[in-house]
C-alpha cells in the first residue's frame, strides 16, 4: 500500500551523493531499476533522472519491519529512503558515477507500487519502438532518452542566454494565423465563431518575424513550435521546434558571424568540443558539382566527377543520349570496392533507381589492372583509359555512373556516396563536419506546376549583382540564401530578406503571382512595408535535428518527448482521433466518407 511523503524531504539527487559526504545522513527518492535479497542483506539500485545509487537494507540497522517491507521491493516501485553514506564495502562499479560508495537504509516509504512494466526500462533497449513508443511514459525512463532531453534542455538554456546577451528579444508569435500554402501543406483548425473559415497552424514564423522588423524590435529569438502536414522521415515530425531569430540593418557576414559563435558556445559547453572558426564556406552549385547534395556530408571523401567531355562522343547510347538531352554524366570512385560481388552491385543498381536513376553502369577495375563493365564494349580503349584517369582510378577501385538531367544525376549519386560510405564504414561517427552552403538558386522550376518557384520563401533577396537577370534568365539568379549543415544535414537555414518594394513586387511576379494574389495571400506584410522596413535577415534552426546530431541520435524521436510515428499518429493517445457530433455541429463540419470506407 502507498504511503505519503508527510515530513520527508528529498535532501538530494541520486547522483549528487559522493564521496565526500560519507557518514552523512541523506534522503533519496525514485524508481527502483532493481532489487536484490541475498538473504540477510538487500542490495537495491535507485534510479532518478540523474542516475543510479545503491541502497543497502540491512535488517540490524533498519529494523524488522523495514527489512521486511524492502524485501517487497519490485522494479519501478516509487520510493523514499533514509540513510547513511557508507564507503561500499563490495566491488566498486566503474561504470556508474556513484559506483564508490553506497546509502545504508535506516527508513523506507513505499510511495507508490508498479505492475510488471511491459518491457526492462533499460538503456539501449532491443524492444520495438511501436511497443516503447505505446508506453512512452515508461519508454522516457530509460536513461539514454533522459539524458537526450536533458541535452536538448540545455541546449535550450544556453542558446537563449547568449541571445539575450547578444541584445536579442524574446518574443512569442502566433499559433493561430493565416494559411498562406506556398511550400508544405499546413494543419487547419476550423473557428467555431467564423464559421466556415479556418485558422492554419505555423509552419514557421517566418512573416510574424519580419514584421518585428517592421516594427523597430531589432533584433528577435524565439524557441517556436510549428507544423507542416508532410510525409515523415527520420529527422521529421509534424510538429517540431524551431530556433528561430530575425536581425535588422544586418548582411549575410553579420548573421553568419552571430552564429558562429552560438554554436562554438553550444558545442563547447555541452560536448567540450571546439568548433574552428570561421566555419568552411561552400557555394551551392560547388556542393551540387563535388557532392550531389545541399547538404553535404564532408566526413569522407567520394567526390563526384563531371565525365561528360570524355564520353560525349562516344558509342553508348546511355551517356551521349543522356548529353544530348541537356544532361550530364558524373561518376563517382568507391575505392577499394573493385572486387565487389555482382549481387552486391545489384543491389547498388535498385538503390540508384529509387533515386531515379535508370540504371548505374559501371566499372571494376581488377587487381591486375584489367577492366570488367557493363558498357566497356560500346568504349574505346582509350575512352576507358580517360575514364580512370578522371576518376583517379586504380587496380581494385569501383567506378559507378550516373547519366540523366542534373538533378537525377545529383540525387543519385549524392546518395549513392553516402551509402557507400555506411557500406565501407568510412565515416568516422566521433567528428562533426559544418560547412555553410550558400549562394543558392534564388528560384527552382516546378514540372508539376509548370513555374518557378522560391528554393527557399518568396521574401528572399536576390544578390545585388544577379538582380538584372531576373526577367531575361530567372534560373540564373543566386539568392542571398545560407544554410548551416552538419554532418550531411541540414540543421539550419535562412536569408537575407527583400526589404524593397520593387523587387518584392518582382518576386512575386516570377512566381508566377499576380499583384491581386501576392496581396490576398501577404497583404498584411505588404501594407507593412509601406511604412517604413529596415533591410533584414534571420536564420532558423531545427532544434531537435541539432540534438539528435550532438546526441548521436539516428532518429529524431529519440530528442523528442511524445514524438508521432511515420504516419503522423501517437501510439500513446491515439491522436488523431475521432470527436463528438456535437462538436462537429457547433463547428458547422460534416464528414464525408468514400465507399470504400462505408
């Protein structure tokens, strides 16, 4: 039976008990990780956020009835006990910070009792996440996730300090605005007092932001919640959290310089590790042209080679087909890999298809220095020879190919490389890798909507220099856009923002907008900048995609509290879930079915 904490107080954390304190008296409260009677003596480990003690129940100096009640103990019984700090007499546990020394029970409260959990709340656990993730209250015990979200604690405290020491202003935007459906789909939440209209959900603050421009607040930080209604992956959640900031009277140098220096603080006070400064600077079309990706990941090598001057004239079809399209061939060398088996190479060939890649010819070359290829007997030995030579290719390499538009040639082989890396197990997990991509393209064309469209939003300024291709050559002009990426991800990005009119307007215009459309979707930031706007720029960071990478987290789930599964679900809730009719009336909503869910 539960007991009451009436006239107990917790004096310390499990782990802030050492040894230093021995012969004080001390009382510890948590869950029990484990509970051991070895007859005349009970050993039993507590656990709290902060880690694991052992506690020793010894009937001569607690008591019979203490002795006996300790005997009942069972994994995740909540409970408080008093005692003395004693030098363990047993075997010290390296392993655990407080494996020197040990709490000789006086008294113990049972404060709360536990069923059977459903799995060992244990680090590394091998139980399937969909069991943990329904239990996630037990599943947050564990303590690898506690020290996750500790870590993201932290790095929460931390980052607001310094902005705030850096002049910058915390202030909240809202969670109920205006759909504005350009990029990612949003949540809708319909208003019971307008009915028939709907507030959307932040996908990030990004408009609210630059009106705090507008209205002389200078420099603004906010950790912001937001939400897009998208596919998920890994290091994707239909709600997550943003570190968000805006600067005014600031250039692209000024928000990287500020930072940098966030980071080396972040990194440094949570990790003890120093990031060189300034950090490298990589254009974008560079890190398309080397890596096949915005995003790279500079931990390894395999670069990608442009061989289209080499095998534009000759015999196979794939490569001069592929150039007579408007594309190019690239390839990249997976060193060492020469003698890979076929169904190896196989097995590469789907993974490029996924990618939309028609296929990955290739070339091995063998340790005497002899070819083996799918495409050799279409090339000239001395096509083969300029071949290698590009790829700096030697006895025992394997060289794979991409030939189709730029874009699939990248996808495919930005991908191909890291996964070969994984493969070759060539990535070195203890290094962190930033590199700022920038000069992005300003626009992307859009097959599907048949128009350009903003790479990143549509209030992202042009370099000055760029700005007279805009009507002649839109797909020509880089945009005063960076991110910030880490280890093959992107853990923030942002822009300088237009702050003129005509250029707004212009904007808008190779969107393919009218002036009535740009203002029936932005006609509130519009009227803004009527009244006076400063030249502005901001950045925003992924704050669960930082610490899943500082906490070598695989899944941005693991950073997460109560995170949602790959259909946008909770295993715990069972969010989304149906509502009351009357709900439905007084919102004026009727759902409609298909048949096939009659």
């Amino acid at each position: 039976m539960a007991e009451s904490m009436q006239g107990l107080h917790r004096s310390h954390r499990c782990t802030e008990v050492n040894n230093t304190m021995i012969g004080q008296k001390v009382t510890v409260m948590g869950w029990v990780a484990k509970s051991r009677n070895k007859g005349g003596i009970i050993f039993t480990d507590l656990r709290d956020r902060s880690g694991i003690l052992q506690i020793i129940f010894e009937e001569a100096a607690c008591g019979t009835e203490c002795f006996e009640k300790a005997g009942k103990l069972r994994s995740e019984f909540v409970i408080a006990v008093e005692g003395t700090v004693n030098k363990r007499e047993g075997a010290v546990n390296d392993n655990l910070a407080t494996g020197d020394i040990e709490i000789v029970a006086s008294s113990l409260r049972i404060l709360s009792e536990s069923d059977t959990p459903p799995f060992p709340i244990e680090e590394n656990s091998k139980t399937k996440e969909e069991l943990r993730l329904k239990y996630r209250y037990l599943d947050l015990r564990r303590p690898d996730l506690q020290r996750n979200l500790i870590m993201k604690s932290k790095v929460a405290t931390i980052a607001r300090q310094f902005m705030a020491d850096e002049g910058f202003l915390e202030i909240e935007t809202p969670m109920l605005t205006k759909s504005t459906p350009e990029g990612a789909r949003d949540y809708l939440v319909p208003s019971r007092v307008h009915p028939g209209t709907f507030y959307a959900l932040p996908q990030s603050p990004q408009i609210f932001k630059q009106l705090l421009m507008c209205s002389g607040y200078d420099r603004y930080f906010q950790i912001a919640r937001c939400f897009r209604d998208e596919d998920l992956r890994a290091d994707r959640q239909p709600e997550f959290t943003q570190m968000d900031m805006e600067l005014s009277f600031v250039d692209v140098e000024d928000v990287i310089d500020v930072n940098e220096r966030l980071l080396a603080k972040l990194f440094k006070d949570i990790l003890d590790i120093d990031i060189t400064l300034p950090i490298r600077r990589m254009t974008w079309a560079e890190a398309m042209d080397r890596f096949g990706s915005d995003k790279p990941d500079l931990r390894f090598g395999i670069e990608l080679k442009d061989v289209t001057d080499i095998v534009k004239n000759c015999g196979f079809g794939v490569f001069t087909g592929a150039i007579e399209n408007g594309g190019t061939v690239r390839a990249i060398n997976a060193k060492g890999q020469g003698a890979m088996p076929r169904k190896k190479i196989d097995a590469l060939v789907d993974f490029a298809k996924t990618y939309g890649a028609k296929g990955l010819p290739y070339i091995a070359i063998s340790e005497d220095g002899t070819y083996k290829s799918s495409f050799a007997k279409f090339m000239t030995d001395e096509e083969m020879k300029a071949i290698c030579e590009a790829l700096d290719g030697e006895a025992g390499d394997l060289l794979l190919f991409a030939a189709d538009k730029n874009k699939v040639v990248w996808d495919t082989l930005g991908a191909l490389r890291c996964h070969l890396a994984e493969m070759m197990d060539i990535i070195d997990k203890d290094v962190f890798e930033f590199v700022w991509i920038t000069e992005f393209p300003l626009l992307e064309w859009s097959e599907e909507q048949n128009r350009y469209t903003a790479m990143h939003h549509p209030f992202t300024m042009p370099m000055e220099e760029d700005i007279q291709f805009i009507d002649s050559d839109p797909g020509r002009v880089r945009a005063k856009a960076y991110d910030i990426v880490l280890n093959g991800n992107e853990i923030g990005g942002g822009s300088v923002r237009i702050h003129q009119d005509d250029i707004q307007e212009k904007m808008f215009e190779c969107l393919g907008f009218t002036k009535e459309q740009a203002y029936e979707r932005f006609g509130f930031l519009l009227d803004a900048f009527k009244y006076g706007v400063p030249p502005h720029a901001g950045l925003a960071y992924g704050l669960d995609r930082l610490v899943m990478i500082m906490a070598k987290q695989e899944s941005i789930r693991d950073v997460i509290a109560f995170p949602k599964v790959k259909d946008a679900s909770c295993l715990m809730t069972n969010a989304p879930d149906v509502v009351d009719d009357a709900q439905l009336v007084e919102l004026g909503i009727e759902i409609s079915t298909t048949e096939n869910e009659e």
